[in-house]
C-alpha cells in the first residue's frame, strides 16, 4: 500500500482554498512529463473522487493521487512553505534521483 502524508501546514492550505473556492473534495496530484529532469508535479482541485484515485487524508484535509503517480510519489510528504515573498507546495519525495537547478522538474 502506497505512503503520503500531509503536513499541518498543507492541510491548512488546501482546507482554505477549499473554502474561499466554496466547494471541492480536495487537491489532486499527478506528475506529467516536463522539464530538463523528466517530470514535474500537477496540482489541481479534485471536484468529485474518481474511481481510480487513491485518496490520503490527515488533519481535516484529503489528497487525491492519480494512479499513475502512485510509484514516483510513494513515502513522499506534500508541506506548504513560505520562502520570503513566495509561498508554494512543495514535495518532500524520497524517490527523486535528480531535480533541476530551478526546482521545477525531478527524475526518479
């Protein structure tokens, strides 16, 4: 059985955009091929659960993955951090090989 969990932090984002949004069941990630490294994260709203989606939930809040991104994400952490002016989610993934120098892509 695949392992991801979500910080407090993360959790509380994705509650709020929920919220202010006014519906949705929570956030769905996938990976698609992308960039110098090989493949990059896709964040989107999961609107209703497909029947192939493997949901997580922890502190009141659910991540909904795509089967597909289940072997790269597995044991990975979703957190939402803030970096001076920048505020993002960001993947804690222990499969990532490599990443490029921007952050934006990794290879497994």
């Amino acid at each position: 059985m695949a392992q991801f969990s979500i910080t407090p932090a993360a959790a509380k984002q994705i509650r709020q955009v929920l919220d202010e949004r006014g519906h949705g069941l929570g956030l769905r990630v996938t990976v698609k091929p992308s960039g110098c490294s090989g493949y990059s994260y896709v964040l989107d709203f999961a609107d209703q659960e497909a029947s192939n989606d493997v949901a997580f939930e922890e502190h009141g809040a659910k991540v909904f993955l795509a089967p597909e991104a289940l072997n790269m994400l597995d044991g990975s952490e979703v957190d939402y951090v803030s970096e001076g002016l920048n505020r993002f989610f960001r993947f804690n993934n222990p499969n990532v090989k490599d990443q490029c120098g921007c952050g934006e892509s990794f290879s497994v």
